[in-house]
C-alpha cells in the first residue's frame, strides 16, 4: 500500500515555502528527499517522493496548492515539507517542477484536464 501525505495548505516565510499537512500518521523526522517528482494526472495532483524507513513516501500536492509552487518557481524559495511540527527540505523541488511543467505544456498525454490547469496557474501572467 503507498503510503501519502497530502498537502492541505502552504505558507511563505522568509524565502521558504512550506508545504503543510496534518497528517501526522508518517514520522518525516529520518525522510530523505529523493529529489524525484511524479504527475497524478488523475488527481490533477503533482507528487513528490520521500523516502521514510526504507519506503517511499508520496507528497501529493493538489490544484488548490499550485499558486504556492508558482511562488516557489518565480521568486527561488526553498520548499519545505512541514508535517505536523516536523519539517524535511525538499531540495530539488524546484527544478524537478520545472521539468514536468515544461514536459506538460499543451502535452495531451498528460490528459486535457492536467494541462488546462498547468497552462492556467504556470503559464499566464
């Protein structure tokens, strides 16, 4: 079964953006980033992978937490993973988020849906 943690919010502090979830059902106090990034174009959701006592941990972070990634994108702030009261870097974030919303621009096998709101958030001014 995978294992993940969505994010429900994200705040903007000092040049960090930390994504936040209250779910403190997984300790991310021993996490290691794994710098790896994955689309769920079912969930219109992009996932970020964590490794927590040798299994990989899925950060979902849906539609409504975009804007915060769109702040990270334009400004270079540093992404955090704030779970409860514990927090791990998410040091690759930013340019794996690059990658995908480059590879997803007007790319259908994303879904119609996925690249509509990519286009919407990351791509218009």
């Amino acid at each position: 079964m995978r294992k993940i943690i969505t994010i429900t919010s994200y705040e903007i502090n000092e040049q960090i953006i930390q994504l936040c979830s209250n779910d403190t059902s997984i300790n991310i106090t021993k996490g290691k980033d794994t710098k790896q990034m994955l689309v769920d174009s079912d969930q219109t959701a992009f996932i970020y992978i964590i490794e927590c006592d040798e299994e990989y941990v899925y950060i979902e972070i849906p539609h409504a937490c975009w804007k915060g990634l769109k702040q990270l994108l334009l400004h270079n702030y540093q992404a955090v993973l704030q779970v409860g009261n514990q927090r791990l870097q998410l040091e690759n974030m930013k340019e794996e988020l690059e990658y995908l919303i480059n590879n997803i621009e007007g790319n259908t096998n994303y879904g119609d849906e996925m690249v509509s709101k990519v286009e919407e958030i990351f791509l218009t001014n």
